[in-house]
C-alpha cells in the first residue's frame, strides 16, 4: 500500500509552499506564492488546490499566532498578529468547507518539527522539539509522535530571560523588548550590531549575547523533560558560530544538574536541522496524515 496523497501548505508571513506529496521521495507537485492579503492569498492557495484535486487530506503549518483549540469558536484561525490585515483570519475552516477532506492545522515550527523526526535530523525520535531562529524566535514540541498541544501552542520565544550583565540593549520585540526574540531573532542581533547578522565576524560581541538568550530558551526546553532533541533551524542558525555557543552556554547553565545520557554529549542533544527549506511544507504534508489518521 502506498501512502495517501496530501495537500501540504506551509503558509508563511513572506511566502506559501503547497506541496501535493505523500513524502520526500514522493512529491507530484510543489507551488510557491507570496503571502499579500488574506482575500488574495486565500484565493491563490485554493486556486493550487483546485488545481490538484484527488488529494485524501490537508496540512496547513501557518505562521501565528493561531487557535489550534478545538473547542474554540476561532480554531483553524490566526489569532492577534502584527502582520497588518491577518488578525482573525479564518484558514482551517474555510479549506474544510471547500474540499471536505480532513485537515491538520498548527504552526510552522511544529510542522518543522514533525519532518524533522520523521526524515531529517531527529528521525527515530518520537519526542523532540524544533527552534527556528530567523525573522521571529519559535520552538515546536512533540510529544509521542505528535504535537504537545493544549489550550494554545507553545511561544517559547516570547520567554524573558535573564540578562547578561551590563546589557542595556532595550531588544526589538513590539509586545515584550528584550525577550528571546527581542534579543535573538535576525532584526535583533542586527539592531544591536548596526548590520546583518550575516556580516558580523565570528567574534563580534553580539553572537554572545544571542547565545545566552537562545540558551536559556534550551534551558527551559530541556527542563520541560519533553525533547530527546532539540533541532535547530532558520536563518540565523545557519551561522556556523552560533550553535557551539548556545552548546556551551547551556552546559553552563545547567551547571550539572539533571543527570540524563541525553546531555552528555550536547553536540548530538543541540544539532542543526537536515531537512532545510522542505521542513516546513513536509511538516503540512505530516499534519495531513495525522488529521486523515484521526
């Protein structure tokens, strides 16, 4: 028996990748669109859809925040965003009523996630947890093979960490300044640096303080006892400094409390995602068969 064919859309705050694939190795086509409006993207992304047809389910892995509770009047919808006109849009809802397939809806880092355990670089573990570290600061959970859900989805970017001393840099975040995101997402390190982070010399002052902040995100990761893993993927990550640090600024954080296997050897505990740009629209692909699962 082969797998089902899924409708996988990664709906991004700059971009859309629709996928039709039952995995990696079986993908039939993949569409890519600008994120504009909500009314303009929307039609697009149905218009692929149409298109395609024959499909046995959708995944939709959103930028967010977004209602993931399916007890709430506004699931499948992104909820308050500072992206201008997205506020309340309806996603999961509106596909259902047009296709009457089964569909999966979560956040992209959780989509990440679950292609990272399937095919990438957690691939065997049924628990893990995906950081993207680019525009924004997001991790994704999962838990026994799914996503960790509950009343909403994780925003561990949004966690206020403790300062390195000295730092006065006010962070950019619009809703909490110097929270991880505020201090180590892309506009951040920039902002603190005055120029890209892809410019800066591997010893330029701001990739330590990106670090102590992305290691107190671990830090909190690791004490939730979920991740046998934790991948690391966007942008920012893909500065090959950066990763040793957040190594070692862990280890010094935990200060040798909790005595697991898994962090004695912290390069195999914090490693770089495998599957790249694909993660993300695999994860929609992944949401798919889980929601056709049931």
């Amino acid at each position: 028996m082969t797998d089902p064919l899924i409708a996988g859309i990664e709906l991004g705050g700059t971009k859309i990748v629709c996928l039709l694939a039952s995995g990696p190795q079986d993908v039939r086509d993949e569409v890519r669109l600008p994120t504009t409006s909500p009314a303009e993207t929307l039609a697009a992304i149905e218009a692929v859809l149409d298109r395609w047809r024959g499909f046995a389910a959708i995944g939709v892995a959103s930028f967010g925040p977004i209602d993931i509770d399916r007890a709430s009047p506004g699931w499948g919808s992104i909820t308050v965003t500072t992206k201008p006109g997205w506020s309340h849009t309806d996603i999961a809802r509106r596909l259902i009523a047009r296709y009457a397939v089964p569909l999966g809806f979560h956040t992209d880092v959780v989509g990440a996630a679950l292609a990272e355990a399937e095919w990438g670089a957690a691939r065997r573990l049924a628990d893990l947890a995906y950081v993207t570290v680019g525009t924004g600061v997001g991790a994704g959970l999962v838990a026994g093979g799914r996503p960790l859900d509950g009343l909403a989805h994780a925003e561990l970017g949004h966690l206020r960490p403790r300062r390195l001393p000295g730092d006065a840099f006010a962070g950019t975040c619009p809703f909490h300044g110097d929270c991880i995101e505020g201090l180590a997402s892309g506009p951040a390190i920039a902002a603190r640096a005055g120029r890209p982070a892809p410019e800066l010399a591997a010893d330029d002052p701001a990739w330590d303080f990106a670090a102590d902040a992305l290691a107190q995100l671990a830090q909190a990761l690791v004490l939730t006892g979920v991740p046998r893993r934790i991948v690391w993927g966007g942008g920012v990550m893909a500065q090959p400094m950066l990763l040793p640090r957040i190594r070692l600024r862990l280890a010094e954080s935990l200060g040798g409390y909790l005595a697991l296997s898994a962090l004695d050897d912290l390069d195999t505990y914090l490693v770089p995602a495998a599957l790249e740009g694909r993660a993300g629209p695999l994860g929609a692909v992944l949401l798919g068969r889980l929601a056709l699962a049931g």
